[in-house]
C-alpha cells in the first residue's frame, strides 16, 4: 500500500491542500490515519475519487506558445464521462 501525504494527494489532483481538507469535512475524500494518528491516502482511494466523484469544470484545450492567452472551455454535464 502507497501512503500519500496530504501535499502529494492535492499535487495529483491539482487542487489545493486546503481544497482537500473540505472534501474530507464533506465526507467525499476521507484520509485513514497511521498508527500515530497522522492522516493519509492510498493510491486506490485517490483512483476511485476520480474514478466515481471528481469531475472538473473547465478542460484546458489550449495554451499559445506566449502563455498570453489561454482558451478555456467549459465541459458540458452531457459530454463529461
């Protein structure tokens, strides 16, 4: 079993440590705890999130070579699988 620290689970999801704290206070991404009580993930936990809940709101489609502009598209709830 792969633990994952609170830093390296928000690093793969692309979110924000404090991001992750309120999907656990919700109850949609609990971490276990060790046996000196500190809390983490599995990679297996982390899969299912993003296999079951997480979907994103925007896709970026593309980024210009200047990063001047950056085209973001909304992903439709019909189009998102």
């Amino acid at each position: 079993m792969n633990k994952l620290n609170r830093f390296e689970v928000a690093a793969r999801l692309g979110i924000t440590t404090r991001t992750l704290r309120r999907l656990n206070n919700v109850g949609k991404l609990v971490p276990k705890r060790d046996a000196s009580n500190r809390p983490f993930y599995t990679k297996n936990q982390i899969d299912e999130f993003l296999k079951n809940t997480y979907k994103p709101k925007y896709k970026i489609i593309w980024i210009s070579s200047t990063l001047d502009e950056t085209k973001v598209k909304k992903i439709k709830p019909e189009l998102s699988n």
